[in-house]
C-alpha cells in the first residue's frame, strides 16, 4: 500500500511538472484581442481616406491618406492572408477583375488596388465618383475582419506559421512591387508588414527566450532599417536581401516553433508547417491538390507511369508516344515551332513543357483542363495528337501480363486496369518532373559560388527593373501564386503573329472556351521560366526562337507596347527601358535556372 502511495506521488508530481512545462510552452496570450485592436487602427485610418477624398482634399492629402491605410493593413497582412484568404485577396488584390469559372462571370476588382490606380501616377479627378465608391468599400472588408477575428480561435503554432508564410508573401510578392503596381511604394509597405511580423513576436516572452529568437530579432531590425530608406528599386540586390535577411527571418521563426517543441501543422495542407524556406525543395506538398489519397504520388506510380509514357501502346495504331511529343532533353517540350499531328502538320500552339506542369491550376495554354489526369486524356484521345480510344488502351494493356501485375501492385487490387488509373500514373510520372535542383537553387540553399556575378545581376533585374516576378513567381516562376499556391493566373500579353509584330496572332486563347467572357481574349497560362534554355521556341505560338527575341518583346511593352490593338492586355505597355546589356544579363540567370 505505502509503495502504491509513493508511485502515486510521483506519477502526481511529474503531472503537475508536465503541465507547468505546457503552461510555459503555451502562453495564455489573446491574439484575437491584439489583432482587433489593429483592426480598429486601420478602421480609422480608412476613414479618413474616405474623409479625405469626399472633401475634395489635394492629390498629396489623398495619398498620404491611401499609403497610411494600406501599411495599417499591412501590419496585420500576415493574419488576413492566413486566416482570411478570400478576404485578403479582394481587399490589395490585383486591379483586374477576377474570373470566377463556377458562376463563369469576371467579379469587378475592388480594394487598395484598385484605389492605387487612381492616385497614381497622376491624381485621377474626372474618375472621381468611383474613386469615392471604391474607397468606401475599403469599409466593409473591415467588418468582415472584425467579425472574423472576434471569433475564430488563433493559437500559438497558427501565429508562428502565418508569420512565416508572410515571410514568404513578402518574399514572392511584396519586394517584387506586385502588390504596388503603381504607386512603387514596396519597399515602403515592406519595412511595415516586417514590423508587423517583429511585433507579434513581441507579444510572447516564450518566443524571446528561446535560442532562435535574438537572431530574429537583429535580422528583423535590419531588414525594416533597409526597407525603410525606400532603395531603388531597380538597382537593389534583391538576391542578397533574400538570402541575408528574409530567408534566414523565415527559418528563425520555424526555430522559435522547434525550440519550444511546439508541434508543426504537418497534414496534406500545400505548405507543411516545418518547412522553413521558399526555396526548399519539398515546400509544396503535390498530395494536396489530389481529390483523395487513391490518386497520391507514390514511386511506383512514377515508374509506371514512365514506361507509359514511352510506350506507343498510348496512340492509335501505335504511332506515337508521348515522349515523341514531349523529349526529355528538351524540357519535355520539343524544338518546333508548333506541335506537329499525326501526318507531321503543324498544329496552332507550341508544345508546353512539363516540368513543373504539376504546379499550374488548368493544363495547357489555354488552362482548359483543371488536372493533370484530364489533361492525359486530352491528348490521348485528340485526332490530331494520339488518336486513340481510352478504354481500348486499357482493353489492350489488360491482355498484358506485365501491366496488369503493375496495375494491381501500384492500386493494392484484384481488379482489371481502369481508365482513370491510367491516367493517375501518367499524371503521377509528370508530377515528378518538378526536381528544383538548378544552379540558383543550390545558391538559395547555401552554395554561394553556384552563381556568377552576370547571373547574380540578372536575377536582380528579373525581380526588380524588368518586373518578371510579378508575373513569374518565385519558387516555380510560372503564374501559380505563392504563398499558398491556391490559383494559377493567365495573362493577356498581346504576341504577334509573326516576328515582324505587324499583326496579333488570332488565337483566342482561353476565351475559346469561355466565349461569355471577352476579358479572356488571347489570354494564356504563364508558363514556368524553370529550364526555359531548354524548351524554345517561346510564346504559345512559337513565335521567338530566343530568348533574347522574347526579352525584346516584353522591353517594348508586349502588343500594345509594339502598336497592335489588344483588348484587355494584362502586360504594362509602358517601356521597360532595358539596355542590350541588361537582357544579356537576365537571360543568363534564366538559362541558370535549368536543373542539373
């Protein structure tokens, strides 16, 4: 009995020291609270924009009024963006409408954005009315992020990784200006949304006293003291900013999570909370855009779907592979203008690349396919590519041993070959081919000689001067947004036919399919820049054979830019002012960016 009574003590007293541990771990910190009085400070400053503009005040008033509203939200970036993504996005989304495919209608663009272009770069009076429209609207996404806030539950593992997803935001978006289309303040808004980011990790004296946290701290004070001085922005080492500062401010704050042992959101969510850079190799998890786990990428499936995808087998007549279409050497693309159909004519569009094809929300040019499985279907079955019949593929492959030992080991079952487990493995062979091994990866993760000073230069004016990364973002430089990955953008460049520039190419893009929405005329996917020394022609008619030919297209501004007639060009039209040095430059660290 006495021995009974002492292992009860003890068990008792390791439970009370177990909880006081939890009790320092877990700090009884409201970030409800914190964050709604950060509501109310953009509230005002909101209010006062609006006060601003229905008083007729000066164009300098006005301004000054929007750029102290938009860092108050910035402050609080990281908790919308995380918690309220919708909310984010419509409050400093881009100025364009967005397209909404389920209702198949353009939602108008509305939020900061859209105020921007109204204030900048000239104070734009004769749109008065609906800047005053716009403005008040600004009121109600405060209520919603009011309400919002007043009820959800934020704990202390979300805060540390919504802080660090905005470490990654700031990173892809807010130093590259795509937030500041017009008014160029980005650097402004940056040192904001940084301090921001240092004031939360203020609320805490668990998160101070851990080892992580002093770097932090330093790296965070001199990142904002940077950004505050509103550098050029087309001559500002970007690289070296990322790779001193926001990079290593990303990665601290994973540490202040593993040095409290406070456990990370590691589920099938796109980004895991452990991850702790950008440009980690394993950042987005490709399991959670799949439907279910039956479809989840796994070896097997990658090394059948590869013996597939060189077999004739998948084509009518067995004429041809998909390999024939899409060689390895050549970023699975091939080096003809146009793709060529089954009697060696050439067809309307380039043939895409696909690498890197598992990160895009629609396949093909023109995104008409929402996944890769459709997308292997597409192409099977078009008269023009493969010609051939799905469930005589599947007919075929099941009178073979071999596939049919395979199909039942990969899927764990007795039964026959299915269609859609055909395509699962071909789809799960192209989702393999996103490897992120290139020189300028090596260099993000630590091999500072993987670089040479051109390409270093480049890269700077990728970001900066050319303003490639508003388009083509980081990580993958393709069109799908980070951080969280949630949606893939086309634009509408305005290609020309021909090298000449004389006449727009009369594809139609995207609206082919969408003929209710004029906005999507010649709108295409943004493909990823990722091994594009590999993959030219360029332009989803193969217009350029190099890249130096595409860098001068963008330089003048795209169609418009060149004198043609473009409805609804997405591309700034304003002259990039590159010099021949500079182009040379850029298109050395894209040639930098093809994996080893």
């Amino acid at each position: 009995m006495k021995t009974i009574k002492y292992t009860f003590l003890i068990v008792l007293v390791c439970c009370l020291f177990s909880c006081s541990n939890k009790t320092k771990i877990y700090e009884n910190i409201t970030y409800n609270n914190y964050l709604l009085t950060q509501v109310d400070s953009l509230e005002t400053t909101i209010n006062n924009l609006v006060d601003a503009v229905e008083q007729g005040r000066d164009s300098t008033v006005v301004r000054n009024a929007f750029v102290e509203s938009r860092k108050a939200y910035k402050k609080i970036e990281w908790a919308v963006a995380y918690f309220l993504p919708h909310t984010s996005k419509s409050i400093n989304g881009p100025a364009l409408d967005q397209l909404d495919l389920d209702e198949n209608k353009y939602v108008p663009a509305e939020g900061y954005q859209v105020v921007e272009e109204y204030l900048y770069p000239v104070y734009d009076l004769e749109n008065y009315g609906e800047l005053l429209i716009d403005t008040k609207r600004l009121k109600n996404f405060v209520l919603s992020i009011r309400k919002n806030f007043e009820v959800i539950t934020i704990s202390e593992d979300v805060v540390l990784e919504a802080l660090k997803m905005e470490l990654f935001q700031i990173t892809a978006l807010g130093i590259t200006g795509f937030d500041t289309p017009a008014s160029k303040l980005l650097f402004v808004e940056a040192a904001v949304s940084l301090s921001g980011v240092k004031q939360v990790l203020e609320l805490s004296k668990n998160w101070q006293n851990t080892a992580s946290y002093p770097e932090v701290k330093l790296l965070l004070d001199k990142a904002i003291t940077i950004c505050q001085k509103n550098p050029n922005k087309d001559s500002f080492d970007y690289l070296d900013f990322i790779t001193s500062y926001l990079d290593p401010i990303a990665k601290g704050i994973v540490g202040i999570q593993r040095d409290l042992e406070i456990p990370f959101k590691d589920g099938n969510q796109v980004v895991k909370g452990s991850v702790n850079s950008l440009f980690d190799k394993d950042l987005i998890n490709l399991n959670a855009f799949l439907p279910d786990s039956t479809y989840y990428l796994t070896p097997a499936k990658v090394a059948l779907g590869k013996e597939l995808f060189f077999d004739k087998k998948l084509s009518k007549d067995s004429f041809r592979s998909c390999a024939d279409c899409h060689h390895p050497d050549k970023a699975f693309s091939e080096p003809f203008k146009t793709a060529l159909d089954l009697k060696g004519q050439p067809l309307l569009r380039n043939t895409p690349s696909l690498n890197y094809s598992a990160y895009y929300h629609g396949q093909f040019w023109d995104m008409r396919s929402v996944t890769l499985e459709s997308q292997s279907s597409d192409v099977i079955t078009n008269k023009d590519e493969m010609h051939g019949d799905l469930k005589q593929i599947v007919a075929h492959l099941n009178e073979e041993e071999k596939y049919k030992k395979q199909f039942k080991t990969v899927y764990q079952t007795e039964k026959e070959i299915e269609v859609w487990q055909l395509e699962n493995v071909l789809a799960s062979y192209i989702r393999s081919l996103s490897v992120f091994n290139s020189r300028f990866d090596q260099y993000m993760r630590g091999n500072k000689q993987a670089l040479t000073s051109r390409e270093k230069k480049g890269f700077n004016l990728f970001v900066g001067k050319a303003q490639c990364a508003t388009c083509h973002f980081m990580p993958v430089f393709n069109g799908t947004v980070p951080p969280f990955f949630v949606n893939s953008e086309q634009e509408v460049l305005g290609v020309p036919a021909d090298k000449q520039g004389k006449v727009l190419d009369g594809d139609l893009g995207r609206y082919v399919f969408n003929t209710d929405l004029p906005q999507l005329k010649h709108s295409f996917k943004t493909p990823t820049v990722r091994n594009i020394g590999e993959s030219g022609p360029y332009m989803h008619n193969g217009v350029y054979e190099t890249l130096e030919e595409v860098m001068d297209f963008y330089n003048k501004g795209g169609g418009l830019g060149m004198g043609l007639e473009v409805e609804s060009q997405t591309l700034p039209e304003d002259p990039l002012q590159l010099t021949e040095s500079e182009i040379s430059d850029i298109v050395l660290f894209m040639k930098a960016l093809s994996d080893q």
